[in-house]
C-alpha cells in the first residue's frame, strides 16, 4: 500500500489536530464542533445524510495512515471528527454554543471512557479498529442528546 498523501493527513489529522502535542483527540473534537456550529443552519441536514459515507472514508484514511504513525496512534484523529459530528447530529435543528460545549463534554467522557463494551471494538483491524469505537461513542453520544432534549427541549438554550 502506497504511503497517505499531504491532502489525506490533512483530513487524518483534522486540519492538523491530530499533531497538537496535548490530547490531540479533544482538540480535533474542538475543532469538529467550531466547524460545524459555523456551518449554515441550512447545510446541517445534508450532512446529517452524509456521515456514514464519511465514516467509510475516514476507516479508509486511517488504514492509510496508520502505515506511517502505527495502529490508532494519537495523530490519527478522523475517528474524534465522526464520533463528535454524530453527537453533534440531534442538535441541528437548533445549534447553541451551550449545546455544543455539552456535547462536546458528553462525547469526550464516552469516548476516554468507553462504556458498554465499546473498548473490544478498538481490536478490529486496520482502521476499523481507530474508527468503529468513536462511531458507537458519538451514536451512545447522540441518543442520550436526541433523549435530553426529548425530556426538556428547553435544556440547552
């Protein structure tokens, strides 16, 4: 296999996240949510339709890099931009930065944590191993989001 070219690490890295020397999976999560709360009202559903394509690019992606930076090495970090991006989904009907620092927090702790055996995914090979677990963190993320504002749907405003 051919060696990740400069545009593909860009998007492997999340615009370069990925090479923050402290918890470089929170500072793609951060930039995955500035990127999409400044993304017009309009273009969120579209995106909403987009995801899981998305998702099998970012599996591709990170096969590929990880023949230069190693099985799930922490510059790899397209798998913290599709697991906030799925905790983010519930919220595009009314964006708020209070919802979208909530958020954030909630996809971080599932994502360090890993509840529900969602640990043993990170064994699947190449980039199915990087992506599946932040994929069932940000759907976990997403469902307990979607439930809050079922309950209160004032919550984050």
């Amino acid at each position: 296999m051919s060696k990740p070219t400069k545009v593909e690490l860009v998007f492997t890295t999340v615009l370069g996240s990925g090479y923050f020397p402290i918890a470089p999976a929170t500072v793609a999560s951060a930039v995955t949510c500035v990127i999409l709360y400044f993304t017009p009202q309009a273009l969120m559903f579209p995106w909403y339709l987009i995801v899981i394509p998305v998702f099998f690019i970012g599996v591709w992606l990170a096969t590929r890099a990880e023949s230069i930076y190693g099985h799930d090495a922490g510059k790899i970090v397209i798998d913290e931009f599709i697991g906030q991006w799925i905790t983010l989904l519930p919220l595009w009907r009314s964006p708020s930065i209070k919802s979208f620092v909530v958020a954030f927090f909630l996809f971080r702790v599932l994502d360090i944590i890993k509840p529900l055996g969602i640990r043993a995914s990170q064994k699947a090979p190449r980039g199915w191993g990087v992506m599946v677990d932040d994929l069932l963190a940000g759907i976990l993320g997403a469902v307990i989001v979607f439930a809050a504002l079922r309950l209160s749907p004032t919550l984050f405003d």
